[in-house]
C-alpha cells in the first residue's frame, strides 16, 4: 500500500484507513510508539501503556530493594 502525506496545519498527517487499525487492534485512542531505524518510520500500538507504567514502577521498587542482592548474583 502506498500512501501520501496530507498538510495538517503546520504539520503532516498520514490517515490510516479502520481496516488497518482493526488488523492492528487499534482505534482512535490507541497510543502509538514511534520511532526509526533511520530509513523508515515504524508505528507500534501500545496495548496497555497503563499496565506498563505499573510494571516499570514495580521493577524500579525491586531494583531499589533488593539491589545489594543483586549485586552479588551479577558476581
């Protein structure tokens, strides 16, 4: 499929058609992770950007507590 880039404000858009987000499993309030491997743009859903937040504070709080037990396993 190839697609053009439209003018939205100062900005550019890519409409992306309901086929696609439904393949995708996303909708109008899925956020996306983008990011490039410097050639392309690569668009990620993110499923449950709540759920990772959670995580991340969980790992940081184990980090945190056991870090000198850690430690001596990296050893």
């Amino acid at each position: 499929m190839i697609k053009q880039l439209t003018k939205h404000g100062n900005s550019m858009a890519m409409v992306i058609e309901k086929p696609i987000l439904e393949l995708i499993g996303a909708d109008a309030d899925t956020p996306f992770e983008i990011t490039t491997d410097g050639q392309a743009l690569i668009l990620t859903p993110l499923k449950n950007p709540e759920g990772s937040a959670a995580f991340g504070a969980a790992l940081e709080k184990v980090n945190t507590r056991y870090a000198k037990a850690l430690k001596k396993l990296a050893e």
